[in-house]
C-alpha cells in the first residue's frame, strides 16, 4: 500500500486534502496512483483456474473490468457440480433453487436480482437491470419476468444431485457437507477501471424468501474505482448486518490495506455473533492492484489472477 494508515492520518489538512484531488484526478484517468494500470483478478474460494483465465483473456483482448467478471462468473453459474451457485445450486426448505447476483462497475453503477428462480445466469440478469433500467435492484416474480423480457430462457436448475441433497436434509435436517458458498470476483482492467460482481445460490436449504448480501450493494459487494472493490462470501445476514463490503472500501479509503480493511470488517461481525460462529469472509483490491482477504473462522482461500499467473492465497482469520 501506497500509505498506512498511519503515515495517511499524520499528513492531515492540506496534504490530505491534495490527496483527495488526486483521487478525484485518478477515477477520471481510470489510472492508479502510478499512471499504470495492470489487469488483475481476485474471487473468492478455489474455484479453479478457468475463471480467473477468461476473466484475464478478456481484458487482454480489451474488453472491461466488467465484461471480465460477468463472463467469468457465468462459468461458475452453469457448472452443476458447484452446489452454491446458479445452475445446480442447493435449493431452499421447499426444494426451489432462488438465486442472488450482482454487478457494480467503476462508473459507480449497480445492478442486482434477488430470490430470482428458473434463470441460469442471474449475473447477466443484474447487468441488464443495471444497464437497462433507472433501478438497482430487482427480486423474485419480477427480475424473472424482466429476464424472460430480455431473452432469457426458463429453465429447471434443480440438478438430480441437489435434488437428492435436499431430500436428505428433508429426513435429517442436517446439512453433512459444507457448501462453497457466493462466488465473487473484483478486476481492474487495462484502463486501470474496477468493476465487480457476486452470483449465489445461497444458503442452503433457507426459508423461502430469504435473500442474503449478494444483490445488496454494499453487503455482498461494493466497488469506488477511486479506493478499489470488495466482496463477500459466508453467512450474508453478518455482510449485511455490518454493511460489510461498504465497510473494506471504506477502511482502505482511510489508507488501509486490502487485508488490513478485510480484518476490520470481520471484527465488526464480532458483535452480532452468537454462540455459534457464523462464519465471514471478505476478499478486496486497492486501486494500486494491492489485494487481500480474511475471514472470521479458518479454512477461507481466494483467488488471485495476473501476468504472473493464477494462484491461491489462504486468508488469515481471526479464530
Ligand atoms: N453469502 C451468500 C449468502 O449468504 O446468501
């Protein structure tokens, strides 16, 4: 990082408020601090190489921070043997498959669909309201009629293989496996521009309804492409609760670290945590490519992607 935390609040009045000039100066260049900008990909959890490499190709080709994430999540969305995410995803305690997604980009526009049942790709869903209506967010009945609206096709996403999981919680109510959980994914793309996106199925076996972070701007994912992105994964109520990715921008806005601000976050979940830990995790990029996650339970690895090649990163945790 350019400035601890420390070093950023000692420079004070008028240097800082020069800093914030330049900052203002940076998102109209779309460059970071150093005039250059390298392409650069975080997602959260081991989903393997292929995302991060089309979300890189991508941006190699010239396309967007945006069109990077967007076409990198849908990789996950339409895999059956991911069980947290679009197509194949666990189903709620009535056995409905309910998908939350969302974008943001680095003009500061947002999209979201929330409780969205029978549309493969909900992240392409969220593009589209972001890009098509004066709205931010669109749930159930009506983001899928507006999907249908657009092109999208009405599909079964309820795979043999989440089916048969569900039935089993139906006998037990016990869940044996632990899920993947959202996929999120934050770029900066030649333009040195960030943009972000979150797609999951949720919480497996939920109340029928519930909606998590994913589609709340903020929670689940926030991007201000003067400071950088951040997004979230784990039990969305904390995410929500805490304003959780709002906060990681925010803390490196006040010159921490992407670890740094990620750690802040999950300390502020301390609070609304019961005596069983509902466990959260943030990942989170600067405007510099700095980039960091942590997590409240051990066990959260992300993803990192650049000219150096694809690679996991485990993240610290508070316990
Ligand atoms: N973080 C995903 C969810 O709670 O729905």
């Amino acid at each position: 990082m350019k400035y601890t935390r420390r070093e950023f609040v000692k420079i004070g009045g008028l240097a800082t408020t020069s800093l914030l000039v330049n900052g203002a100066l940076n998102l109209k260049s779309g460059k970071n601090k150093t005039g250059t900008s390298k392409p650069k990909v975080i997602y959260t959890w081991d989903y393997g190489p292929v995302p991060g490499k089309t979300a890189l190709a991508l941006i190699d080709k010239g396309k967007t921070s945006l069109d990077a994430v967007e076409s990198a999540i849908k990789i996950i969305e339409a895999d059956p043997n991911v069980l947290s995410v679009g197509y194949g995803g666990l189903p709620d305690a009535e056995g409905k498959v309910t998908l939350d997604a969302s974008v943001m980009d680095w003009k500061g526009n947002a999209g979201a669909v929330a409780f969205l049942q029978n549309i493969k790709h909900p992240v392409s869903v969220a593009r589209l309201v972001m890009e098509k209506t004066p709205h931010v967010l669109l749930a159930g009945e009506g983001a899928f009629e507006f999907a249908i609206e657009n092109g999208f096709k009405a599909e079964n996403l309820l795979t043999n293989k989440a089916k048969a999981r569900w039935e089993e919680w139906m006998r037990t109510k016990k869940l044996k496996e632990a899920t993947h959980d959202t996929i999120g994914m934050l770029a900066i793309d030649k333009n040195g521009n960030l943009s972000g996106a979150v797609s999951t199925s949720g919480w497996a076996f939920k109340v029928h309804g519930r909606v998590g972070d994913s589609p709340i701007i903020g929670a689940g994912l926030y991007v201000d492409n003067e400071v950088g992105g951040a997004a979230s994964t784990g039990y969305g109520e904390i995410a929500i609760k805490t304003a959780g990715s709002f906060t990681v921008v925010e803390k490196m806005r006040e010159g921490y670290s992407p670890s740094e601000a990620c750690k802040i976050a999950v300390e502020r979940s301390l609070k609304y945590q019961k005596e069983k830990h509902w466990q959260i995790c943030y990942i989170a990029i600067n405007k510099d490519g700095e980039f960091g996650g942590y997590s409240l339970e051990d066990g959260f690895a992300y993803t990192i992607g650049d000219k150096k090649g694809i690679r996991l990163k485990k993240a610290g945790s508070l316990f």
